[in-house]
C-alpha cells in the first residue's frame, strides 16, 4: 500500500494542475515537482484512487485477434482486436487462438460483462498458467480500424449509448487499465473528462519508468495523454505530449 504521504502528494498535484485550456491540458505543469515524481515512480502507488481496475485474481488478459486465430502460415503484418456480439463467436476465437498458441490451454469458465466476452483458460501443466481470452463486444467497443502494427490517432469507436460524462471516464480508464495493468514502468497521476458540445477530452497524466543498466540512471517520462469522444460518431482519438524527463536512482 502507498504511504498517506504519497496520497497527500497526489491529491496537492490534482489541485494545483486543475488550471487548463479549452481541450482539458495543463497550463501549467510546474506542479509537477520532480521531487514529488521521484517520491511517487518509487512507492506501491500505481492508479488515483477510485481508478477503473479489475481483480484478474492471478490470470493475464488476452484480447483476441486477427492474428491470433490464425495459423502461423496464414497470418499477416497486422494486429487488429476483434469485437463481435455473439457469444458462440467469441468462444471460437478463444478455441482458435488457444490451438495456434505456443501450446493448448484448456477452458475452465467464462464471464461476460457490459464490456467482452471472457474465457478463463489454464495450461494443464502449469495451473498457475492463466490466460483471460476477451473480445470486445461490439456494442460497447469496436478497435477493428486500429491496427497495433500500424497505429494511427484513432484508436476505437464507443457504441453505448446514451453517451454520459462518468462512462466515458470508465471508458477511458478502462483503456489504460487493460494495457498498463501489469506494467511495473506505468502510472497515473491524473485521469480527468470534460465535456464539451461535440465531444468528451479525457486527460491522463502518467509517468513512464525506463530502467537504467548497471550503473546507469532510470529514465523518467512525464506525458500528458488527451483523448477525445466524438459524440456524433463515438470515434476516440489519442494525442500525446512529453511534459518532461527527469533523471531517476542509478541501477
């Protein structure tokens, strides 16, 4: 658990970087005292409180796709997730990905929420060998036009409706979670949606960690990370700002 000091250091932060443009950015992020970056990259702390997360009690998420659910012979340069609403759809993918993968991992249970479909799957000679296979339904979510090999700003299209400030957050959050959930390197100092007449900014403050050799220093990134909701089309988009680096412990 992080120190009630570093909850103390989080919560002055958000105060003090609450002055922002039309678009949700910082105007000024002198509040960021390197000091106080150094003190947070190494404590426990890794999310704001009441952040989107899930208890994945012990299995890693796996989100299917074009690769994936095909034989290595029949797979192209391309990485895209796949969304459908069909449950039976779903657990075919998870059968064909489990069958193409390094080796065979036997279905145990699924789940299904608001946002995928998910199938707990174990390696029969490592039990604690556990893969959470997920496809994206795609009423919730649809990532088929963003491709991992060649990213572009958009990056998915939300499909709930009606659209409301509080599940755009989750939305968002959400993102993050599943991508950074087991990345040691990653953390958020602030996560923040406005909303505007034709759309919702999300802003992510997150610090990013780059472990130094032996005897080199860690180095640490600073970014400020926009993304923005058409309310028209549901369409997200991503921007990126590298607020700052500073030099952290030597290894």
């Amino acid at each position: 658990m992080f120190t009630t000091k570093i909850k103390t250091l989080i919560f002055i932060i958000f105060l003090m970087s609450c002055s922002t443009n039309d678009d949700g950015h910082i105007l000024d992020y002198s509040s960021y005292a390197d000091k106080d970056i150094l003190d947070i990259v190494y404590s426990d702390y890794k999310f704001p409180e009441n952040f989107y997360s899930e208890n994945l009690n012990g299995g890693n998420i796996y989100y299917l796709n074009t690769l994936s659910i095909k034989s290595l012979g029949e797979r192209e340069h391309s990485s895209i997730e796949l969304c459908t609403n069909n449950r039976d759809i779903a657990f075919n993918w998870s059968e064909l990905s489990s069958t193409y993968g390094s080796y065979y991992r036997d279905y145990v249970s699924e789940k299904e929420t608001e946002k995928y479909f998910e199938f707990k799957r174990v390696y029969n000679q490592n039990p604690s060998d556990i893969i959470l296979y997920r496809a994206h339904k795609c009423s919730y979510l649809d990532r088929t036009m963003y491709d991992y090999f060649n990213p572009g700003n958009v990056i998915g299209k939300y499909n709930q409706r009606p659209f409301q400030k509080e599940k755009i957050t989750e939305l968002i959050e959400y993102l993050v979670f599943v991508k950074n959930y087991d990345n040691g390197s990653y953390k958020v100092l602030r996560s923040y949606t406005l909303e505007k007449n034709d759309r919702f900014v999300h802003l992510i403050d997150e610090l990013i960690t780059y472990g130094g050799d032996w005897g080199v220093s860690d180095r640490i990134e600073l970014w400020g990370t926009k993304y923005t909701v058409s309310k028209s089309s549901g369409s997200i988009t991503v921007t990126k700002k590298l607020i700052k680096t500073i030099v952290g412990r030597m290894n």
